[in-house]
C-alpha cells in the first residue's frame, strides 16, 4: 500500500493495512511505518496517524527481533 494511500484512508483502515503488511514482511511494514511518521512529523493533527504508525514500527521491531 502507498503512503498516500494510508495517508487518505481512515486511521483505522490503514492500521488494519499496516498490520496485514506487519504479519507478511515485517521489515516492509517498519520501513513503512517509518516513512509515514517523517511525512506525519510535517503535519498538524495527526497525532493519532503518527501514534498508530509508532505502535506497527515497534511491533515489526520485536517480530524482527524474534526472526533474528
């Protein structure tokens, strides 16, 4: 899924997109969650966006942690 795509849809449609990505590659999934907190870093009003981004990169870094 593109960032703009995530960026226009719902917070909840696009965690449940993320979460999807997170069990298939979790490392696309936190490179991912990371290239949407930059361009959320920009944006006024989306702290639930960049919290909801913050929660998929720290699950991808334990699913990564676990595959190590």
């Amino acid at each position: 899924m593109s960032l703009q795509a995530l960026l226009n849809t719902s917070v909840s449609d696009a965690q449940i997109s993320l979460e999807g990505m997170l069990r298939e590659h979790p490392a696309r999934a936190a490179r991912t969650a990371i290239d949407l907190l930059e361009v959320l870093r920009k944006r006024e009003g989306a702290s639930v966006r960049r919290k909801m981004a913050a929660t998929i990169l720290r699950k991808a870094a334990k699913a990564l942690e676990v595959e190590a």
